[in-house]
C-alpha cells in the first residue's frame, strides 16, 4: 500500500471511529432528576424565554448564544476540491467547528446550505442570527462570497468573518509584518507581484494595502495573465481595483524586482528563474496547497537568502488560518461585537507577529518537538499549538472592539480577562495563583539539578518572566549556552540565572567536604565525597540547601524517584524534617482530586498513614482548598478485618486521639469517598458531608495506580508529586513532567513553609 493510500485509510477510519463524525452535544447542566428537568425544560425555561422576550440582550445571559458561532457553507470553493457540494463539505465544517472548540473553547454548530443563489443564501444566513453570536462564512466562491458576506453584514447586528478571505489576510499579514522586518525591508517601498483573484488573494492585497503597502506597487496575475487596465475577461469589481495601466501581460514580465510574492493560485506557477530576477532576499509566500507555487528548495536554490512561507505543514512558516479564526471570534464574542472591523482584524495581525517576536512557549515546543522556533526567516509566525495565543490575540481584538466602539458589553478589567483567557488553557492557572502569589512575595533561590535538561531551561525562563524567584541551574555552561540558542530561549547562563558548573566550580572543595562531613559515619571516604560532587547534581543541590545557598531543591526530570529521595533524605533529613510522603493534585473537569502517598512509602503503617493525612491537609490549603480526606481501600467502614483496612482504621484511631482542624473519614471505597450521597446510603452517620477532594492510600501501587490512570485515561493535569514532610526544602518531581509543571512546582518550592504551617 502506498504511502497516499495509507493516509487515506488513517484519515477515512479517523472519521468514522469510534463513531461517525468529529462533533456531538454535551449538556452544561445537570440532567438526573425530575426537579433538573423541571428548571431545564418546562415549566422553568419558561422564566428565560420571558426574560429575552423583554431584553433580547438577555439571550448572551440565559443561552449560548455569546459562545455559539455558524460555520456556514453551500461547499462551492472546498479547500482544493472545488464545487463538491454542500454534504460533501460538511467533514470540513465539522473540522472547523473542533478548531474552534479545541483553540478558543468556542461551541458551534456546522450548517451545510444547499443554496447556489448568494442573494439566497445571504438570506439564509441573515435569518440564523437569533442562534449564533457570530457567523463565520467558509468555502463559497468567488464572487459569490463577497455578495454574501456584504449583505450579511449589512443586514446582522452580529460578526460575519468569512475566513477565506479575511482569516487568510489576517495571517497573511502577520507573516508578511515579520518577514517585512528579517528582510529590513518597509512596506512603502515593496514591490508585491500576487497570483490568484480569488476571495482570499484579493483580501491579502487589500490588507497589506492597509498596512502600508501602495497600491500602484502591487500588481495582479490570475490565470489569464496581469489584471491591467481594460481588461474585460474574468473581471470582478474586486479585481478590477488593482489594475495596472501596463502593456505588460504576464508574470513572467512583472516578477522583475519585486520585492514579495503572494502566491494563491496553483502548483509550479513561479520559475526560479523568476525567483532569480526578483529584488535581494525576495519574501516568497508560495501558499496553494497541497503542491506550492514553488518548491522551497527549488526557491533558495538559485535566491539563498529567499524567506519562504508556505501552506503545508512539512515547511517553516505555515501560513494557517486556525492562527487567526479561533481568537478573532474570541475576542470579538466576549465583548459583544456587532462587527468584526479593520482595527480588530489589525490588532489581531500585531498580536500573531508580536508572538512569534517572542520567546517560543514550552507547550508549542514540546508539540512540535525537533523543530526550529527562533525567530527569524524560519519562523515568522508561532505555531497554531502556541496557547498563548488565545490571551494575546483575543484580548488585543477585544481592546480594539471597544475602542473603536463596536462593543456591546465592553470589558471592564483586561488584566483579569487575560487571566482568565489563560485559564482556559493553562488548567492549573486558577488553582494555582494563591501559590504563586505567595511565592512572588517569599523572593526565593530554587536550584534546579537537571539544568541542562530544556523543560527545566524553559521553567527557568517562565520563572524570571512570572516570578520574583531566583533560579539556580547544575550544568556545564556551554552546554545550557548551545541549547538556550538552539530553543530560541533569551536566557543565558551566569547572565540571566545562577549557575553551578559540576566539572569545574571553585566551591568544589567546599561542597564535597560539607557532603563528607555529613556522611563519614555512614561509610563516605572522601574520595568518594568528591565522586558525588563531580557527577550527582541531585546531591549538589541539596548541599547547596543545606549550606543555605538555596532555598529549596526540585530534582528527578530523569532517573527513579526513590534514587533521588536517598539522597535528599541524607542530606536535608533531621530530627524536625523526614519525608512523610508524596501529594499529587490531579486537575480534572470537575476540579482538582489530591492522591497521596504516591511514591515515599510502599506499604505506610498506622502512624505514617496519619502523618500523610495531617501533612495532605497542610497542603491543600495552600492552593486555598479546605481538605476533605478520605482513607481509601477495598474495605468499608469496617466490613473486612484485615488487609489494608486494618491500618486505616488504625490510622483514624490515631487521628482521633486529638482535635484536628480538617475533616477526614474512612476506610471506604473510591465511588464512596468521591459520592457523598451514595456515603450517606451506606454510612448515614458519616463526618464527612460532601465529595472527598484528598484520597489517602494504604500502598503506594493504588496511589500510583490512580495518579496515573488518571492522567493517562481522564486528561488530568498533574501539579506535583509534592514531597510533603520536608519544610518545602525539596521536592522529586517524575520525568514526564513539563516545563509549565516545573513552573508550577517552582512556586510550590517557592513559598517559604512559616506560611503554610
């Protein structure tokens, strides 16, 4: 099977598996009784539909509607298929319908019209606009779209974005700012030479005429040559702006000296010969798909220095529209817009540009891993994985919405709506701004020991960027040096963080003789004290806390845990301080579940199983959560003598011998500690009234085992493992953490333990 016919049965079996289709309907409320379908349906929705009938404004506070946006087509111009009809577009509309959900958590509804007539269709669509808060035009031709969009936004009081032609010269024209500067170039004085009249071609040329570029520089070619002054075949009012008065006909004749190529028409249009006649490094956007105007390679061949865009995803700079429609409409449905307008489309092309202008974000990184993210001619404009965008962009349209007074319900506190922009894509980021507040206000120095390692380079970065504290990295600078440059990072070693240098630091002595002294009578010679200082970064650090040139330790991107709490344990381990396990917050749809002990003791005893519950509590307040503890096994309130839950009951009888400020039960099964009702059915006389948020363990393989099913199988975001018992002085976290994990578990490191108990 050839590699084409391989991906066309991997597409086709992605579509119909495990059920046909990429989009379904998920309830926001409730829906498990007689008094919930009475508030839902009749007699209670009732209430709201008098409410809109009195304020129509009211239909953005009761319904969808400010979050629900049309994806309309009649499957005239689908991507390079053509006019395939209106059903057979509807994989498309699905597919942008999950774009929108997946990059702006934006609902929509797909609407495959079969309506050739546009003055139809516009009429189609204008009766729609009680549904959607916005409507986003795809996939009519030309001209036919223009009619439509025109009419429809003449006669709706809501956004219409046909995405063809706008969403393309948004991204266009970020791409195009970027390469505008690499090639220290102005758009005043560039030449354009575009192919293709289409929708889209014509909405690039008019925004880069509104970006700077002179009309009387940009000249036209379709299929039948230049668009000049006269011309009757295949003209549109839209073509017919950018006519040049020229004898001459073709592109070959107009391509000398021009500055920047737009090309939206079809495979092998550019020659390089072409190429070699254009002006010193020439911007190419070679943007037909699948097969470009040009090949890069064949581009740089005869013009090196060439900054090339592309459509397709195996190049640098993807031109792709998912860039632009997911947070324009974002933007534009928070506020209430009644339009999308130039200013919001402008602010939407600096808020791309200015992205990729900036350090690229771990997550975008880790998506597309191996690739170059500098920015530069290889990287104009940031990747659509980039969740950064959403704060950036949206909040940037939404500021232009309402200066330009197309705001209906303009937002008051843009800080705090870019906070919660970012938490809709950061899952941690509400639960974990009372950590970092306090860690903002503690000042401390975090050493990390893997400091090579780029999700800890990358957490160094965030950590200056979002923090007052103080990274501290073990490695060998050229090393961090080569891979700061290499990931596109502005940090730089000794400059920008401190560093400790294991192969040649003038604390060396200091270190390994400290390290002696604390292990001599443990079998330590000095020769092998000085081994460890040499080669284990995980001991250095923790000699750093212990000498107090650090605050706190975070360690274990690689290795195994138990490895590195030997170490810590030796080292930072006292009468006051020993490890009492391990707290993992798993955050989930329904809110964060903590689950410890998920990696210190194998099998706790009674009193290690109490210390692990009074430390949980500790905690969990932090994040600003009352605890709620439940002591989990396969017992049940007492209903098997032995096995695991001989020790819970133990623990809760130690637990009980004195007054404790957190509320905690057991021993009881998962579905009982997370379901207060089914709680109340079998142990009416509960202490706990409400869902456990803290599940304590009795072995450690049940804790692992639902840390990690739950974040393998249930999409939960992990923040930890926490090493609890240690007056935060280290924490072990586990190699599959990220670099925003390392920043969150910075914070947790950074809070000094007086404030937390």
């Amino acid at each position: 099977m050839s590699e084409n016919q391989t991906l066309r049965q991997a597409a086709l079996f992605y579509h119909e598996n495990p059920k046909p289709g990429k989009l379904e309907i998920r309830a926001t409320k409730p829906m498990a009784n007689g008094r919930d379908l009475a508030r839902a349906y009749s007699p209670g929705v009732a209430e709201a539909c008098l409410e809109i009938k009195d304020d129509p404004a009211n239909a953005s506070r009761y319904t969808t509607k400010a979050n629900l946006v049309g994806v309309v087509s009649n499957g005239t111009a689908v991507l390079g298929l053509g006019n395939i009809g209106a059903q057979a577009s509807k994989p498309v509309m699905e597919g942008k319908a999950v774009l929108f959900k997946k990059f702006a958590n934006i609902d929509c509804f797909d609407i495959e019209v079969d309506e050739s007539d546009p003055e139809k269709l516009a009429e189609i669509v204008c009766s729609l606009a009680p549904t959607f808060g916005a409507i986003n035009l795809e996939d009519i031709k030309a001209p036919d779209c223009f009619i439509v969009e025109r009419i429809c936004r003449e006669r709706m009081n809501i956004p219409v974005f046909h995405d063809d032609q706008h969403g393309t010269a948004i991204v266009v024209g970020a791409a195009a700012k970027n390469a505008v500067h690499v090639a220290n170039k102005k758009f005043e004085d560039i030449r354009v030479v575009s192919t293709g009249g289409g929708a889209a071609g014509i909405a690039c040329l008019n925004m880069l005429v509104k970006m700077g570029v002179k009309r009387e520089n940009i000249w036209l070619c379709d299929i039948h040559g230049l668009v000049y002054e006269g011309r009757t075949e295949d003209m549109n009012p839209q073509k017919a702006c950018f006519a040049q008065a020229s004898d001459k006909r073709s592109l070959d004749e107009v391509i000398e000296g021009a500055d920047l190529f737009l090309g939206l028409s079809g495979p092998n249009v550019l020659k390089p010969e072409m190429v070699a006649r254009m002006a010193k490094r020439p911007i190419i956007f070679a943007l037909a798909n699948p097969n470009p105007e040009i090949m890069p390679e064949d581009a740089r061949a005869v013009a090196p220095d060439a900054i090339i865009a592309t459509g397709r995803s195996d190049f640098p700079n993807q031109v792709n529209n998912v860039l632009c429609f997911p947070f324009i409409f974002r933007g534009a449905l928070d506020v209430g817009a009644t339009e999308i307008n130039d200013a919001m489309q402008l602010a939407c092309i600096d808020g791309i540009a200015e992205l990729a202008r900036a350090t690229t974000s771990a997550e975008a990184a880790a998506a597309y891993s191996g690739e170059q993210m500098t920015f530069g001619a290889d990287y104009l404009i940031p990747k659509p994985f980039d969740p950064r965008l959403v704060a950036v962009v949206s909040a940037a349209v939404a500021q232009a919405a309402m200066e330009t007074g197309v705001a209906a319900r303009p937002i008051g506190d843009m800080t705090a709506y870019r906070q919660r922009l970012n938490q809709s894509v950061f899952k941690s980021a509400l639960l974990m701004r009372p950590v970092f507040q306090a860690a903002r206000e503690a000042s401390r120095r975090i050493v990390f020991s893997e400091g090579e390692d780029e999700r800890v380079l990358r957490a160094a970065q965030a950590i200056l960027e979002e923090t007052t504290e103080t990274p501290i990295l073990i490695g060998r600078p050229e090393v961090m040096e080569q891979r700061c440059e290499r990931f596109g990072l502005e940090i730089r070693p000794e400059r920008d963080f401190q560093l400790v240098n294991p192969e040649n630091d003038p604390r060396y002595y200091d270190y390994w003789n400290s390290y002696h002294t604390l292990m001599q009578r443990k079998g330590v010679t000095p020769d092998i004290a000085k081994a460890i200082m040499r080669t284990n970064t995980t001991a250095i650090g923790a000699i750093m806390v212990q000498r107090d040139e650090a605050d706190s330790l975070i360690c274990g991107t690689f290795g195994e845990y138990r490895w590195h709490l030997n170490y810590v344990s030796q080292i930072l381990g006292s009468r006051e301080l020993s490890p009492c396990g391990a707290l993992s917050m798993m955050i989930l749809e329904d809110g964060p579940l903590f689950i410890a002990d998920t990696h210190v003791h194998q099998l706790p005893d009674a009193g290690e199983l109490a210390e692990i519950a009074i430390a949980a509590a500790r905690h969990v307040r932090r994040f600003g959560i009352e605890p709620q503890i439940a002591f989990c096994s396969q017992s049940q309130f007492g209903n098997q003598a032995e096995g695991s839950g001989k020790r819970l009951r133990a623990a809760i009888d130690i637990l009980d011998s004195e007054a404790r400020d957190f509320v905690y039960e057991g021993e009881m099964n998962i579905d009982t500690a997370l379901d207060a009702e089914l709680r109340d059915r079998i142990f009416p006389s509960s202490r706990m009234k409400s869902n456990a948020n803290v599940l304590v363990f009795a072995h450690v393989d049940a804790a692992s085992g639902v840390r990690n099913i739950l974040k393998m199988k249930s999409g939960g975001l992990e923040v930890g493992p926490i090493l609890m018992g240690m007056g935060n002085k280290a924490h072990i976290v586990s190699p599959s953490i990220t670099a925003r994990g390392l920043l969150n578990m910075s914070a947790v490191a950074g809070t000094p333990v007086a404030q937390y108990g």
